[in-house]
C-alpha cells in the first residue's frame, strides 16, 4: 500500500494497485516511465480529475481508464501528468549555435529557393519554436517570403492550443532580446501584462499533435531537431528507438539539440556525433 491508502485525512485513497494502473497506461501511451516516488506528483496532479469527474475513488478512475475507449480522459490523463517546463531561449548556448552555425547556412539555402524544415519535437507552451523563429528572423526578416517553416509538436493538444496563441505574461519574455520584443510582441488589448508574438513570427510555425512512442506522421528530412528534456522520462528501449528515429529524418549534416542531462545511445550513436554541448550532426 502506498502512503495514501495508509494516512486517514487524504481525500482520496491511491493503492500501489492504482499506481501501478496509471503507470502502466501512461508508459503505453506515452513511453513515460512512472517510479514510485512519483507517487506524490500522480496524486497531486489526478486528485482535480477526479473532482472533475465527480467521482469517489482511484479505483473508479481506474476503472474509466482502463477502457481504451475512453480516449478522452486518456488525453486529460496525458495533459495532467506531463510535465510542460520551457522558457524562451531556454538553454541559450543551443540558440547561438542555431545563429553562428546552422542558421546561416539555411537562410542562404532558403533565400535560393530550397526547402528547409526544422522541428520542435516537444514545444510545449511554445517558447521553444517561436524562439527558434525569432533566432532565424534575426538574421533574416525577411524569412516569411522563403520555403523555411518550423514544424512545433507536443503529446499535449491542450498545452498545443496555448503555444498557437502565443499569448504570454509579460514577465516571461526576459530572456527575449530587446529589440526582438520589441519588433515581435505586442500588448494584448485589455490586459496590460499580456503580450502577443506577431503574426508574421506564427506564419514560420506550423503546430501539431505528435506522440514520440507512435509511429510519426513526418518523414523529413528536417535540418536541425531540438528534442530537449523529453527522452529522461523514457525507459533505456524506448529512448533508444527514439534516437533512431530521429536519425532517420534529419537531413545528412543536420543537427539534434537535445536537454543538458540527454546523451544519445544505442544505434542511432552511430550516426548522431557530437558536434558541441548537447548537440549531434548526422554523419550520413
């Protein structure tokens, strides 16, 4: 039993039985791989969908889940228990390599008329793609008139809705530099501490729903790949597969910027080299 089924003021009772349930599920769903001492956090986080629901217990949840029919409390099962943590430019030294190495030579291949693609594999709120445009708009605003476009993802369709408004509290556009802020945001009317991205920075991101452990509506190839702090939440096999997937849509002598704690193993090491912090160039 775990330490909610054994303490009498918890709302509602959590058996190792129940979390072995959800971890189970959320693995199939999503490769995540949930330890006991996420115990806490899955209850934290699923004791609102159960108010939601109205429901008395875990194991009526369980129960409800359990049914693969019920796809769309899978989905809100999926959006309580993955975590969304992102910033604009987050991990910058990925950004000036985007900037002094890669992006230079994929505006110029733009500019002449050539298909370039880039994806945000897990974008999240959407930081991380409209990062990656306002990067490339700095060293070409003219981008909207070329064939380079940003594919952004996520598990999430909830979390994807947020990232195609590209509304964000003042606050959190910091790390933004200032005359990219400027150029790019704008006040949301009626709320002073809202600020929009531009539409001409949304026209460069198309947003989708992708689920990285189901097979890929994308072939690629893309020219540079930032996955970042999404595989540490996947067992050894499926980071794996994972890694080789990405090995095989990204262009030769295109780039994977993946999170500070990430290493690409197994096979897809082979053809993924390191080419700087965090970041791999496919050799083929």
């Amino acid at each position: 039993m775990t330490a909610f089924a054994e303490q009498e003021d918890v709302e509602f009772v959590l058996t190792d039985k129940h979390f072995r349930i959800i971890a189970k599920i959320i693995r199939e769903e999503a490769g995540i791989a949930l330890s006991p001492i996420k115990t806490t956090l899955v209850y934290s986080r699923l004791t609102k969908r159960l108010r939601a629901l109205e429901l008395e217990s875990f194991q009526q949840y369980c129960d409800i889940i359990s049914d693969p029919k019920n796809k769309e409390e899978r989905r809100h099962l999926l959006s309580a228990l993955t975590t969304n943590v992102t910033h604009f430019f987050r991990e910058p030294h990925h950004f000036k390599h985007l900037a002094d190495v890669t992006g230079p030579s994929l505006i110029d291949r733009a500019r002449r008329g050539e298909r370039v693609r880039l994806w945000s594999a897990a974008c999240s709120s959407g930081q991380e793609p409209y990062s990656l445009a306002l990067t490339l708009l700095k060293l070409a605003p003219d981008l909207a008139d070329t064939n380079l476009k940003i594919l952004a993802t996520d598990i999430d369709p909830k979390i994807l809705d947020q990232a195609r408004n590209g509304e964000y509290e003042k606050s959190l556009l910091e790390k933004i530099p200032g005359d990219l802020r400027a150029r790019y945001f704008s006040r949301v009317t009626g709320n002073g501490e809202l600020r929009v991205i531009s539409d001409e920075v949304k026209s460069l991101i198309s947003f989708r729903t992708l689920n990285l452990v189901r097979p890929w509506p994308v072939s690629g190839p893309f020219d540079a790949v930032f996955c970042r702090n999404v595989v540490i939440y996947f067992d050894e096999k499926t980071e794996q597969k994972v890694w080789s997937q990405f090995s095989n849509v990204i262009a030769p002598n295109g780039h994977l910027y993946i999170g500070h704690s990430e290493r690409v193993t197994g096979p897809a090491s082979n053809v993924l080299l390191p080419d700087g912090v965090t970041i791999y160039k496919n050799s083929c």
